[in-house]
C-alpha cells in the first residue's frame, strides 16, 4: 500500500515548523547547477533528432504545398 508523507508528531505550531524548516533550507548551500554535457546538441542529447525534425518539416510543406499543387 501507498505510504504518505513522514508523520512528524512534534509539529503543534504550523508557523513555527515553517520557520525552523525556512531557516534549514537557508544552511543547506544551493545546488550547483547541472553542467552541460560536452558534445549535446541544441536538439538534445536524441541521436535522431534531427532525423525527426526534418520529417516534421517536409509533413508540413507538403500539408501547406499540397493543396496549391493539386
């Protein structure tokens, strides 16, 4: 069965608890920032990427296109 979020039974005062746990979260020092792969591109790290997007282009000209041609 699904458990719930940890019970804490020493929570009386609902301002006070978010108080101490503001003042926890100011100590802890921000996470750093996930760096960039080397090597990714701006289409993400999909080899096909690229493949796709070109697909998607040429369903779109031939949606736009088709109905002129015919």
């Amino acid at each position: 069965m699904a458990k719930g979020p940890k019970h804490e039974p020493e929570v009386t005062n609902l301002a006070r608890y978010r108080q101490q746990k503001a003042e926890e979260a100011r100590r802890r020092p921000p996470k750093a920032p996930k760096p960039k792969r080397p090597g990714e591109s701006l289409l993400g790290s999909n080899p096909r990427a690229g493949l796709i997007l070109v697909i998607v282009l040429v369903v779109l000209l031939a949606l736009w296109l088709g109905p002129a041609l015919l």
